[in-house]
C-alpha cells in the first residue's frame, strides 16, 4: 500500500509536465482522466485510514484534513478548467500549488515531515540575515543609480543603462549569482575603470561574505532542528 501511494503521488506531481503549458503536452482528457485516478486513490487511502482510526482522533489531525482540501480543490478545478476548456476559455491550473500537499501529508511521508519541520523552523532564525542582505542589496542599488543613471550610459543592447532603479536590483540580485558577470559592469567599466571598484566591493560583500554568512546560518540552524527531532520529539 505505501509503494502504491508514492506511485500515484508521483504521478500526480508528474502530470505538471504534460498539461499546459507543458514540456511534453498530451490531450486534457488523458491529463484530466489521470488526476481523478489519483485523487480515487487518495481518497480510497483517506477512507482506508478513516475506517481503522478513531473518529475525534481522525478528525483532529491536521493532515487527513489537508488531504480532504486538497482533493476538494483539486476536483473544483479541474472541472471549472474542463467547462471553460469546452466555450474556448483560457484559464490557469491553479490547483498544481497543492498538489505536493499529498506528499507531505500521508501517513507514509514521515521523513518528508521531518524534514519539511526542519526547514519551516530554520526560516524564522534567518529571517534576519536575509533582511540584512536585502538592505545592503538595495543600497548598493541607489547607490548604482546616483552613480551610473546620469550618465547616460548604454548597454551592448543600445538600450539604457541602470536608469530605473527596480531594473537595477534585479540586475544586482543576479550578479550576486555571478550569472550576468561581468556584462552587467561593462558599459560602467568602459566609461571609467575607477568604476570597477564598486561591482568588486559589491561582489565582495554579498556575494562572498553574505551568502557565506547565510549559507552558514541555514546550515547550522538546519541541523540543529534535525537534531532535535530525532531526538525523540513526536514528528507527527
């Protein structure tokens, strides 16, 4: 029974792949025939759990409720998705968002919860350096528009250079990756080599020592609450 409810949860998260818009699409009525098919069989694995538990114990615990949610969402979407599909509607799967929700809910996915409460009790203890990151990274950002938005410079695309201040936190946010490096500082550098020092000391201290500094913090935090719940703390 656990190997065939990870088969169709699997299944299930795989159906992503081939409804629309999709890498590999295949007809709404096979994507749609096989999502009832795996909601039939998580809602004859809920009855299953129901008839063998106690009714208050049942209705009391927070996963069988989730289970039931999901299934009812998951249903009205698919048939509000079918009806407008019919009069030539676009519209949103928007019930792909709760479909892990069967992962990590069974009875079958201990470990899957564990580590799930781990990573939701991490998120609060690096909550502030992720702030502390987002500060520096939005006034290396005013300070690239004081900088570099009056002088007109251009892109390799002709297209203007750190004019809006939005379009140069997301420019920044991905240097920290190193993604757009160096294209991002060229038209600055051929301007002016003095200009370099600011991409190196942004460099520096987001990329090197606050994403150290973060990585750090989600790790230890991490294993500390990994630590705890298998202590001997009640995980369910």
């Amino acid at each position: 029974m656990r190997t065939t409810t990870y088969f169709f949860i699997f299944l299930n998260l795989s159906l992503a792949v081939f409804e629309e818009p999709a890498v590999y699409p295949l007809p709404f009525l096979v994507t749609s025939l096989v999502e009832v098919l795996c909601l039939l069989v998580f809602f004859g694995r809920l009855t299953h759990f129901a008839k063998v538990t106690l009714r208050n114990v049942f209705w009391k615990d927070t996963k069988n409720i989730c289970i039931m949610v999901a299934i009812l969402l998951s249903l009205t979407d698919l048939a509000i998705y079918g009806v407008l599909r019919i009069y030539n509607v676009r519209s949103v799967r928007w019930s792909r968002i709760v479909r892990p929700i069967f992962l990590i809910n069974f009875a079958e996915s201990r470990q899957i919860r564990r580590a799930f409460r781990s990573i939701r009790n991490t998120l609060p203890e690096i909550t502030y350096v992720f702030l502390l990151f987002m500060f520096s990274l939005l006034m290396f950002s005013l300070m690239a528009l004081k900088l570099f938005g009056e002088r007109n410079l251009q892109t390799a695309e002709g297209l203007p250079y750190f004019k809006n201040y939005l379009e140069i936190v997301f420019d920044l946010y991905v240097l920290v990756t190193t993604a757009n490096s160096p294209d991002v500082m060229m038209p600055a550098f051929d301007f002016s080599s003095w200009y370099a020092l600011f991409f190196i000391a942004f460099v520096i201290i987001n990329t090197y020592i606050f994403m150290s500094l973060f990585l750090a913090v989600v790790y230890n935090n991490y294993k500390k609450h990994l630590k705890v719940m298998f202590g001997g703390l009640n995980c369910d």
